[in-house]
C-alpha cells in the first residue's frame, strides 16, 4: 500500500491526511492533521454478522493527556475511564455516521479515534469526526457517506467556522452542525437566546462548510479506498411475515390507535406480539432449539415493524397520533414547586406521562467540580445532572453509574440552562441541579430543563429569564412530511428525528437533533423551529402559574454569603503562614467556608448572617490599609513623653503626636492621653515606602478662630535643650518614633 498524503487549505486553517503509513491492518485508519491537532482514526468491522436485532456499532475516542503535555492525575497517573467531554464526543461521533449504514447491517463495526496531539483552538472532535468518515470510507466496510461536522460561533454579528476558544467564549452562539454533501443530519447547540432566524442560518452557514470537507473526503476516497466487503444484510423470514400478516397484522394495527394511557397503549399492542411469537413457536415444534429462538425474535419483531409501519401511517396519511392528539398539540402540563423542605430549590415538572423532579443544591465556589480533559476547562460552577431509573418506565433494570444517554441528556440540559445563570460575581455560588425521571413517556430530557428551571428559581437563582424545553418529532414517506410537538415514546421510537429545542421567550438556548435518515431539508428545519417557538409559548405559561420569578434570597437551609475584595498584595495576610489564620478565622466564625480567589475576591457562606458579618469584619481589618482623611475611633495603646500610639484598626496602628491632640497646648500628654483611652482620629500622613501613619485628633476639629500655628525653636536649640517641648516635640522625636516602630516591627 503506497502512502497517501495530501493538504488543504479550510477556512485559514491546514488539514492535512495521510494513509498507507500507520494503522495498516485496520480496515481502514487515516491521520488527519488539522494544524497542530493530531488524531489516529481507525475503522474495523466483524467478518460475520452477529446474530442481534439491532446494528451493532461502537464508537470510541480517547483523550490523552500527553497530547496537551499533561500527566494524568490521580494515583495510577494514566488515563482511566472516559471523561464526560470524551463520552459526548463520542456521541457527537456516533450520532451522524450511523443513519449512513444499511439498513439490516449487522457485521460489528468498531470505530477507534486516538487524540495524539491537541491544539484547543482546533476543535479534536470534529478532527476526530472528519477522521472517522473517512477511515469507514476507505475501508472495507459497506458505509453511505461521507459525513463532517464544524462548529459555527457568532461575534459581532459576523458567522465563523471552528471559533477559537477566545471566540467561543465571545460568541453568542456554539453551534455544532454536521451532515452529508446533501443534508444536515446531527446537530448540537448552546446559545445566548438566538432567534429561530439566526439559528437556522448558522445551520445553512455549517452546512456549506460541511461540504467542502465532504468534498475533500471524496479526493482521498478515489485515491485510497479499498474494495467493499460482501456482506448478507439481515431479512425477516418470509415465511414468519406471511403467517403473521394473516393472523396477527389486523389486530396490531386496531390496537395502536387504542386511546388511554401508555401503559393501556403498549399493552394491548404487546398482548397481540406475545401471541404471535407464542403461536410462531407451536408451528416449529419439529425444528432446533436454536432456530425456534431465532424464528421468535423474528416473529417479535416483525410485530413491531407492523406497529411502526401504522403508526407512521396514521400520523402521515390521517394527521392522527396514537394518543389522539393534533400534531402540534402538547399533552397536558402541570408545574409544581417546592416538594421538598429541607432541599434548597426544588420543582416538579410533569407533562403527559412524562415526569421530572428537579433539585437545586447550592455550594461555595470551593466545592466546583474539577475537570481533566483535553479542553482548556479546569473547573465547573454549574452541574445538571439526569437520572433515569429503570422503574420510570416499570421495568426492571441495572442501576449504577450514568450510561452516556445519561451524560448526554445533562449535558443537553446543562447547555440550555447554562446561557441564563448569573456570573460568578452576581451569584458566586457551585450550583448543582440534579433531574430525576420517575416517569417517563418521552421528552424527558427537555422536562428535567423545564422542571430545573423552576428548581433555580425556587432556590433563590438569580436566573436571567425562564428556560422550557420541547421535543420535535418528524414523520416522513415518500415526499410527504409531518412534524410533530411534544413527541412521546413511541413516536420517538418509531419516527425519523428527534429535534429537542429549549429557549426564553427571547430565544433559543439549547438545541439537539438527531435523525434516522440521511438528512433533513432547509424547510424542515425551519417549519420545526417555528412549531417550537409556539410550543415553547404554551410550556412557559405553565411554568409561571408555579412561580413566576426567582426568589428574593435564598432558602433557610442553603449557605447565605457576603464578597468582599481584596488588593491581591493583601491575599497572604488573610491566609497566613501555613494557613494559621484563615483557620482561626474559620474557627472563631463557628466553620464559615471561606474561598479566596486568585484576583483577591474573597467569598463568606455560613447558614448565619451574623458569622459571615464577622468573618467579613476580621477580614476587612486584616487587609484594610489607611488612606490620608480616613478618621477612626482609635484606642490609645502606648503613651510616651511627647508622642502615642494608637490602633486605628486590628494590625494598624499609628502615631498621634503631642502637638496633635489639640488645638491648644498640651502641657503633658500622660495627663492628657491613658492606654485603652478613646479617641477619634484623622490620618494625616501615610509614608508611601514603609506603610507608618500618623494622625491627628485636632484635625477632626474645627481649627479656631485666629489661631496661629506655634512658631518652632531653631534646631540647635531644640537638640541641646529641652526648652518647649510643644514647640519642638514633631522635630526631635523623630530619632525616637524611627526607634519605636522598628522595635515594634521586631
């Protein structure tokens, strides 16, 4: 195999493929550079078809720390399991390359991206996405695409392809788009309320960049691929179709349009399945246990097929849905908050069948989740995480850690509700919003965003505006189409797209599709976006009848706090050496939590006010500096002959001299001035090298009328005699007042 290498210029940037080098025995492998990010893809599929009812594909991408320069941290210091970023990248792999496999494929295809070196300004997983087309496209492997994705951002108005980090972080959109040369087909997307208009452009504006890369993939195919595999794709016996077309296809078909519950739904249909597989079973008495097992799962699913088949029937041809509805109808909704009592904010949002329980916890800004992946992110203040347990659909089911549906419905979640949070400095809390599905017939997902939005709110979030979510269904045959709102289960199941879309009354925030075609129009796309927005509507009237605004403070049960902040010279004095004094801080204020951030911003949470006011107040005193005018009710702490110190506050003293006190001579100041005395004060000098301040109690008075300053004795006078000393006291104590705070400093 002679090496493939070739170059091209993409919007300003290089991508750059080579094949024939690395990864030969692969079914197929490229390298695709694109500038400085570096990944391996590699795609290999079974020589067999595996004997399973669905197509049996695995996606993998793998992030490595040393392709950032980086040790993995923790005890072993080598990558563990998957990442959430390198899980839902995964996803945004899968999602489009899958609808581009044949119907009844079966062979076992693994699809292996390996991240060798990463620039964050060159997006790894669309690399990885590019790659991994290409590589299923050389290979042996029977694969309709190609297929790429990019990333499209929005600053100042102006549309850009794959934004830098720093663009990102400018942009008012972060829409990731991919597709075919001929339609759009996986879409991902956080946004700062962008209208249906501005996003539907973005789609169209990725989708022509789509085609240059498909266009690229195709130069490297005509050169490198290799001749197809021969594959069997998997049929239903016609023998099995046949007896249950004549026993069983009318009944499917009456039992779908059956009115009622889901549960009455489904189990009808299933009552009829179970007797058709039963009845498969006593005809084949005679044959192998084996091939009557195989004849009973195609007995089952062909069953289902007649089910999908009417359903899609129904809603396409008679406009009707299984559960009666209109298409752009939306089941009944109903908004409840505070469930919980000791929950900082909770909500319930259940629509249909479907039901979400959402709980807002909030934390310091210490306690933010850590993140170790190959994005720049180090930390995370907002967390929506999604739980879908096994009994919110009653079945039985493995419980354990979150699958990638699960990560990637909170990550969907997360996004559309991210766009409306306050800043860390508006609200510097960790805020952590947990959804749990106890029932769920479809759209679920955009339930546990509208159900966290009442959560937020209920918890005292300062949230910017109402977020709701709505799942879009699509049904197509032939060239006819019918979108759908509010999809439900079965729907979902048996349509061709599931287009989530969740916003504001102003606009968009979250978008997700995913399709089971090869792609889906231009004016798909924007009737969809329009259903929405009135499904959007209708939701958030609902969400209001609960609460309609967030709550002024936050609950009883959560930390309350204070910020303050601090010149960062200062940072040190409230730590303290080894941390001794924000320890004692902690100690003396009943265990506030105290987190110090590296600009000087310093955030006090307690439960009660008036530790977080203390805590507050030990810290200003730590770090307060004196200012020329600033005037105190200082206390007297050490008298000397012509001169005292007094504290102005806890660390800061200063020197008040004799000719100071008053406007009229003062004859003797132990007289005149004891230790633990009050005095109110105004600094009048502050020594810009050493920090030493001096200040004066008469300048807090109203000079009087004709006063005339003192004239002072010559300085000869004043060093070889006593003489005055209210006349000469502010000269000759100077040798004295450099003495006295350099043993003070010691």
């Amino acid at each position: 195999m002679e090496k493939f290498k070739k170059s091209w210029d993409f919007h300003g940037r290089t991508i750059t493929v080579e094949n024939g080098e690395i990864a030969k025995q692969a079914g197929g492998s490229v390298l695709v550079r694109y500038d400085d990010t570096v990944v391996l893809s590699a795609a290999t599929a079974s020589s067999q078809a595996k004997d399973t009812d669905f197509f049996p594909l695995t996606v993998v991408y793998n992030e490595k720390m040393y392709a950032k320069g980086e040790i993995p941290g923790g005890f072993l210091r080598r990558e563990g399991r998957p990442t959430e970023h390198g899980t839902l990248t995964a996803r945004q792999i899968d999602r489009p390359i899958r609808p581009l496999f044949a119907e009844g494929f079966r062979n076992e295809v693994q699809v292996v991206n390996t991240v060798l070196s990463c620039d964050p300004d060159r997006d790894a997983g669309m690399t990885a996405l590019f790659g991994s087309s290409l590589a299923l496209c050389v290979s042996n492997i029977p694969f309709n695409g190609p297929v790429a994705g990019v990333i499209v951002g929005k600053v100042d108005g102006e549309l850009i392809i794959n934004p830098t980090e720093e663009q990102i972080d400018a942009s008012t959109l972060n829409l990731t788009v991919a597709g075919t040369k001929d339609a759009i087909n996986m879409v991902e997307a956080g946004a700062k309320e962008v209208s249906e208009e501005e996003m539907l452009e973005a789609l169209m504006f990725g989708h022509a960049a789509i085609r240059e890369l498909c266009a690229i993939q195709d130069e490297v195919i005509a050169a490198c691929a290799k001749p197809k595999m021969e594959v069997v794709l998997y049929e239903i016996n016609p023998v099995i179709r046949e007896f249950i077309d004549k026993n069983g296809r009318d009944r499917i078909i009456a039992a779908v349009s059956t009115h009622g519950t889901k549960d009455e739904r489904y189990g009808a249909v299933d009552a009829i399945i179970d007797e058709m597989v039963t009845r498969v079973a006593a005809e084949l008495t005679w044959v192998s246990q084996d091939v009557l097992e195989k004849a009973k799962q195609q007995a089952r699913e062909y069953s289902v097929e007649i089910e999908a088949q009417e359903v899609r029937r129904l809603i396409s041809e008679d406009k009707i849905r299984p559960d009666g509805r209109k298409l752009d109808e939306i089941r009944p909704l109903d908004s409840q908050v505070d469930l919980l009592p000791r929950a900082h904010g909770s909500a319930m949002f259940t629509r249909g069948e479907t039901q979400v329980i959402s709980i807002t916890t909030l934390g310091a800004l210490g306690e933010a989740q850590i993140i170790e992946d190959l994005t720049s992110q180090t930390e995370k203040r907002f967390m929506h995480q999604y739980n879908f347990p096994p009994f919110s659909v009653g079945e039985v089911g493995r419980m354990g850690s979150p699958g990638r549906r699960e990560i990637g419905h909170g990550a969907l979640g997360e996004r559309a509700l991210l766009q409306v949070l306050p800043s860390k400095d508006e609200f510097p809390y960790t805020i952590r919003t947990c959804a749990e599905v106890v029932e769920s017939n479809g759209s679920s997902s955009q339930a546990s965003i509208c159900a966290g939005t009442m959560s937020l709110m209920a918890a005292g979030v300062p949230i910017k505006a109402m977020v709701a979510g709505v799942a879009m269904g699509l049904i197509t045959v032939g060239d006819t189409y019918s979108i759908l709102t509010d999809i439900q289960g079965m729907e979902d199941h048996y349509g061709d797209m599931d287009f989530k879309v969740a916003g504001t009354r102003k606009g968009i925030t979250a978008l997700q599709m995913d399709i089971k075609v090869d792609g889906i129009s231009e004016q798909i796309l924007r009737e969809a976006l329009a259903q929405a927005h009135k499904g959007r509507m209708e939701i958030l009237d609902n969400m209001e009848t609960a609460i309609s605004e967030p709550r002024p403070d936050v609950s009883k049960w959560a930390p309350k706090f204070d910020v303050l902040h601090i010149p960062t010279d200062k940072i040190r004095d409230v730590i303290g050496t080894g941390g001794k004094t924000i320890n004692q801080i902690i100690e003396d204020c009943d265990q506030v939590k105290i987190d110090v951030q590296e600009d000087g911003t310093i955030a006090i949470y307690h439960m009660d006010r008036e530790m977080i006011n203390k805590a507050k107040a030990i810290i200003e005193d730590l770090t307060r500096v004196a200012k020329i005018d600033d005037e105190f009710d200082a206390t007297v702490t050490e008298v000397r002959d012509s001169f005292a110190f007094v504290n102005l506050f806890q660390g800061t003293d200063a020197l008040l001299h004799v000719s100071e006190i008053s406007w009229e001579r003062t004859p003797d100041i132990n007289q005149a001035l004891h230790v633990g005395d009050k005095i109110h004060v105004k600094v009048i000098a502050v020594d810009e090298n050493t920090g030493k301040v001096k200040v004066s109690a008469r300048a807090c008075t109203e000079k009087p009328e004709g006063y005339v300053e003192p004239k002072k004795a010559p300085r000869s006078s004043r060093n070889n005699s006593r003489g005055d000393r209210h006349s000469g006291e502010s000269y000759s104590s100077s040798k004295v007042e450099r003495r006295v705070f350099r043993r003070r400093d010691e």
